[in-house]
C-alpha cells in the first residue's frame, strides 16, 4: 500500500462545553496510549493527556471514552477532569 507523503498534523479531535479543544497527535505514552494536546477556547495550550481509548463527548467536566478490556471487549469509560489552571 502506497503511503502519501502528506498527511494531516493530528488524528483527531473533539471540543467540550466549555471550548476547550482535545487533539490527538501521532505521539504514543510509554504504555502505548495516543497523546491529546488540549487547548481553552481562546487557542491557548492547556496541557496534554494520555488516552488510552478514543474520547467521544466531554461535557460537565467529565470525559467519556469508548475503550477495549484485555478480551477487546469494548467499554464506554468516564473520567472526571480537574482543571488546575491559573
């Protein structure tokens, strides 16, 4: 298979409630998980999360993501975000 050599900068990405954007770079953790830079609503950079499914819906604080058990079983997880920003 023929692989371009373009390709876009991020896989993919969600927005929450508040405007803050969640980007998934090509960047994996130590334990595999792909890395999301996130950013406020006003474009700034926040931080960056391992994740170790894909996030579907971040409202009210709260991050659900769909991820696999060791069986490949598929969950639907939710994480509860703490912001620490000043």
């Amino acid at each position: 298979m023929a692989m371009s050599d373009y390709h876009a900068a991020f896989g993919r990405y969600i927005c929450d409630d508040r405007g803050r954007l969640f980007v998934q770079t090509f960047e994996k953790s130590a334990a595999g998980n792909y890395i999301y830079d996130v950013f406020d609503a006003g474009g700034r950079y926040i931080t960056r999360i391992p994740l170790k499914g894909t996030p579907l819906v971040s409202k009210n604080e709260k991050l659900y993501c769909r991820e696999e058990d060791k069986s490949r079983f598929e969950l639907m997880v939710r994480y509860h975000l703490v912001w620490n920003i000043k």
